[in-house]
C-alpha cells in the first residue's frame, strides 16, 4: 500500500525526542528500546526489506546488538518476510503494533463509503448530525491549549475505562510534528450549544511517502466524554476525519487495531466503518542472549 509512517524520518525524530538511539541500515529504522536496569532491545516497526541485502542487514543488526548488549532483535513486520541463513535463536511474539486492523479505501466516493458502512453506524451519524454535533481540525489553533484539552480527556478517558496510556511527553512529541510528509493533527467533536465541552477527540497521523508519493490517515489515539453518549459524537467525528481526508487527496484511512477478543466494543466500533480488514505476520524475535533473554521473558511472565 504505502511506505509506512512508522519507519519515517519524522517517526525517528519522536523516538530521539524520547531518548532512544536509533540506527538506519541500508534505509531501515531500528530503535533501541531500554527494559530495566542495562537490559535493551533493538525494535524494528514495519519495515521494507525489498531494496536491501538480508544477508548484510542481519550483520549489521547483530554487530549493533553485540556492541549495545541487547538480548534480542524484534520485527514487527508489515508483509511476510524470509529469515533463512540467520545465525541466531527465532521465535514469534505480541506484537508492538496492531495485529489486526481495517482500512477504509478513500478513492471510493462518500456515497460509496457510506453504503459500505453498517447501517447502524450510517445512522448514529446522522444522528449526531441532527443533534448539533460539530467537529473541527484543529492544527492551526494554539498547539499548548489543543494539546491540555486532549491530554486531559484522553487520560479520563483511560481512567474510567482502565486502559494504560504513554508518558505525556509522548504525546507532546507527536503533537509538534508538522512537516511536508507529516503531521499528527487533533480533531475534536463538540455540541453546537457548547463548544467548550468537547465530546470526542482523536490524534490522526497524516503521512505521505516522500519514495512513492502515496498517503495514509491513521487514527493513532482517541479519547471520549462520559456525557452526552446518545449524541454520538465519536461516529461523526470519525466521518468528518475521512471527509478530511478525501479533500486532501489522501488515499488511506486506517483506524489502526482490532481485536475482536482484547477490545471486543472498539472492533465492532471500528468495523462498522467498513474498509478491508489486514492481519500482519507475527512478531519476530531474534535472540542474540538466549540465557538472558529467558529469565526477561520468566520475569514478564511473573509481573503480568
């Protein structure tokens, strides 16, 4: 589909900005992810391994890990890819990413995307039509006030419904890039009546691929009031995203993880938008400790 958003320029600097150490090799990112105490490992998100040599590649990833002391190498991998000639221990893992996911193609008219909906879901944004529901995009406003709204109903939000969420600062990194290929934009549902209460609220990256040219919306965090749920803010407030989205010739909306078991209520949110639904292959570990990597999984193991 697209060069994703997670192996970019601007995704590295976030990653800096948080104090990691990032390599590229032959073009793809790696980040250093530190666990406790000295224990790292070297993290791979959704990389293209078409234009590289693997044999070259897993050296280099090797001769970083010796050198960093990691016990290990994860891929989070975005199409199936070959680990053969590896000298090193291999098993599958959670990913870091979603597994799953759905995609909404933005080439098709509204009308397309709307009869491809569930009917439901075309009715509760009518809905919030009538009600008086508006949604603005507000990048251009003050980014320390948009950001404080945010912050403040995303961590509610995470409260009542017992979720964890990043540090602040990671949210504060990813709310200051503003670049050519990408921004992350906030979008916040609110009453006509009054627009100080806002209702829904969502973090989308808007990403184009400086290779390709091609584009993708991804709906990264949200977050929700505990009032006024019959208005039905946040199935308007993702309608407005992807009518956005089409005005500004993006190809791509993607609401970025399902799991019919873990989030049983926000999957059959999601699919009712409609959009294909894409499973990504398992993650991939590359144990470069074995003895250690052993007592990090028994001691993750012992603290879920």
């Amino acid at each position: 589909m697209h060069g994703s958003f997670l192996q970019s320029s601007e995704w590295e600097q976030i990653h800096k900005a948080m104090g990691r150490k990032t390599w590229r090799i032959g073009g793809v990112l790696l980040v250093r992810h530190n666990l406790w105490r000295e224990l790292n490992y070297l993290y791979c998100p959704r990389p293209e391994f078409n234009h590289i040599t693997p044999g070259k590649f897993f050296s280099e990833v090797s001769r970083i890990a010796e050198t960093e002391n990691s016990l290990f190498f994860k891929i989070d991998p975005g199409e199936k890819i070959s680990l053969e000639n590896i000298d090193a221990r291999m098993r599958s893992d959670r990913p870091l990413q979603p597994h799953q996911t759905v995609i909404l193609d933005l080439a098709q008219s509204e009308d397309e995307i709307l009869k491809a909906m569930r009917e439901k879901t075309r009715y509760n944004i009518r809905l919030a039509e009538r009600k008086g529901v508006e949604v603005v995009k507000v990048i251009h406003r003050d980014a320390k006030e948009d950001f404080a709204i945010f912050w403040k109903l995303l961590s509610d939000t995470a409260t009542r419904q017992g979720f964890s969420v990043h540090q602040r600062a990671y949210y504060e990194s990813l709310s200051n890039v503003r670049t050519g290929e990408m921004s992350n934009e906030f979008f916040f549902a609110h009453s006509r009546d009054d627009h100080d209460e806002i209702l829904a609220a969502a973090l989308v990256n808007i990403h184009r691929d400086p290779r390709t040219g091609a584009s993708c919306a991804t709906y990264l965090h949200g977050a929700s009031s505990q009032g006024h749920k019959e208005l039905m803010a946040p199935h308007l407030l993702h309608w407005r995203i992807i009518q956005d989205a089409k005005r500004r010739d993006i190809e791509f909306y993607d609401l970025w993880g399902i799991d019919e078991k873990k989030w049983p209520g926000i999957t059959r949110f999601k699919t009712g938008f409609g959009g294909a639904r894409v499973e990504y292959p398992s993650s991939i570990h590359i144990i470069y400790r074995p003895m250690s990597y052993l007592a990090y999984k028994l001691m993750k193991l012992a603290h879920t």
